[in-house]
C-alpha cells in the first residue's frame, strides 16, 4: 500500500503518519535526505508525506517524498551552530508561551521567534503565563509588554493553568487551526495543554530551584487533535533560537511597526541606526516606538544571534 498522509509525531528516526487507514511508524528512505534540505531534520510534525507501507501485523513504512509545505518554521540551534531545525510545518499560527519569571523568556527571545514567523508568514500569538504568581513589579511590566505587542500588531494574553485563567480565550483562537505551541522548558506548555485537553495528560515537572530554569517534559514534537476542533503541536522546550538566513537590510521588514514607518526614511536603504532622516529612530526618541523593539532589531542586523547571546537569553535573569 502506498498513500499521503500526515506527520504527527517525530523520534529523529521514527516518524508517526497518519492516514485514512490508521497511524504508521515510518522511516525515510535515504534518498530523501539528499534532496538540498539543510535541516537537521528534513521531516517535520505538519509534514505531508507520501509512504509505502511494509508487509506485516505491525504497521510500518517508509517515507518516499516530502510534498510542498504551506510555510514552516526554522531556527539555528544551540549546540550546532551551522545546523538549523524546522520545528513544525503546514501551521495556522504560532504561539510563544513566556514567563516573566519561573523562568524568566528573554525579550530577545520572544523577538527572534516573532520575526521568525513573520518571515514565514505565520501569525504570531504571545502568551504571558503564570500570571497567577506574579507581583507587582511582574505585573507592571507585564501591562508594559502588553502595550508593546499590541502595538506591534499581536495577539497577547495572560494565562494560568493551574487557576485556569485565559484557557476560554486560548481555546477560541485555537479552534479549527493547527497551532503550535512553543517556548522555553519550564513556562507551563504542558500544563497548558492539560488545561485545553485534560484527556491527554501531559507529563509536568517542577521548575529547578537552583537555576530557576525548567525541566523537559516534552522529549518529541508531537501534534495532537483539540476536542473543540483542530490541533495542537506541542514541542520539546527550546533554550536558544536563531535566526536563519536573514539579510541586515530585511530584518526590518519582519518588525511590522518598523516595517509601517520605513517609507518615510529620507533613504530607501535606511537602516535605522545613524542615517539622517529616520523617522524609525525618530518614533523611538519620541516614545513611539518602543525601545525594547528597536534594541532587539539593532541586536539582530548586528549579528547578535551567536551562540554566547543564546545563553544569555537563557540565563537572564
């Protein structure tokens, strides 16, 4: 039998497909790796494959080509800095789990990963979890933040599992749609997903009291399907994310509230750092334009995506 279906599940060398005939263990034929994918994974959760399935009770196969993705999303990893990562593929939208503490989700981070969507033209959703433990110094910065991704033109919500607050609102943007569901180990992804499907009971762990950093929970990226309608992918927690294959010149462009400005540059080729005429450098003298932003996008066209700022992303505290 051979057929199309859908990847659900990725071991690194197993990968679950799903059918109209049921799920198959699949492996990839060799010859799908020479195909100029980079990745370190050429297959991914989202993926639309098509299989020849083995003779046998076990259901098993092996994937012989990888069909045209919508969009996917890519990083550059941590420990590999010349090897990049699709995450998920074939998704409706992205949304980032932060904390502000317990650990704490760099603004860098949160940065690199929108821009990472935008370029891929997935609309991007940022949630604030474990709000419920926040105090007041947590909670003014939060209404901070609020405003500056608003402004940048996101969707931003606050959550809490535990005290089931913001589930409803995740729920009605998440029915119907594949979404995935992204973030540091530690901020509650699991929890969260409990939350909007308890039937799937997800592994949790504490946060470690000495580093004040996450557990991984998750060892696989895995897509699920949502009782309200659609499905989620959960994937294992990341700790650093770079940015794959941008120029300095179209950083810009994937910040919408710099890209909305850039036309009134006195030079086409601005770069918003020390020319003359920027009304981007001007909308952040006159607090137009936040400064957390413009830090990040400056950050970026810099280079400042090397594996030392990981781990500063990582370790902020």
């Amino acid at each position: 039998m051979q057929g199309e279906g859908i990847v659900i599940k990725s071991t690194g060398s197993w990968y679950a497909v799903s059918t109209e005939d049921g799920i198959y263990q699949c492996r990839i034929r060799g010859k799908l790796r020479l195909k100029g994918i980079k990745s370190t994974n050429p297959v991914a959760v989202g993926d639309r494959v098509w299989f020849e399935s083995q003779e046998g009770e076990v259901r098993q196969g092996n994937i012989t080509k990888l069909l045209e993705r919508k969009n996917y999303i890519i990083r550059k990893s941590v420990n590999l800095a010349k090897q990049t990562q699709i995450i998920a593929a074939n998704i409706d939208q992205a949304i980032l789990i932060a904390t502000l503490d317990f650990p704490k989700t760099t603004l860098r981070f949160i940065d690199r990963f929108a821009i990472s969507a935008e370029a891929y033209d997935i609309p991007f959703i940022l949630v604030f979890n474990k709000i419920d433990l926040y105090g007041e110094e947590q909670a003014d910065e939060l209404e901070f933040l609020k405003v500056v991704y608003n402004q940048a033109g996101y969707t931003v919500l606050e959550s809490s599992a535990t005290k089931g607050i913001g589930i409803d609102a995740l729920k009605e943007l998440m029915a119907g749609k594949t979404t995935l569901l992204s973030g540091h180990s530690g901020v509650g992804k699991s929890s969260l997903v409990n939350a909007l499907d308890p039937s799937l009971d997800l592994k949790t762990k504490a946060i470690s009291v000495a580093h004040n950093q996450g557990q991984h929970t998750t060892t696989f990226a895995e897509m699920h399907p949502l009782p309200f309608g659609g499905y989620i992918i959960d994937t294992p927690g990341i700790r650093g994310f770079g940015l794959v294959d941008m120029e300095p010149s179209e950083i810009g462009d994937y910040f919408p509230e710099i890209f909305a400005l850039k036309g009134g540059c006195k030079f086409h080729n601005c770069l918003h750092q020390h020319e003359p005429g920027c009304v981007v450098k001007k909308a952040v003298e006159e607090n137009k334009l936040a400064f957390t932003r413009y830090e990040s996008y400056l950050n970026f066209i810099e280079g400042d995506n090397d594996e030392e700022h990981f781990r500063k992303d990582i370790y902020a505290n």
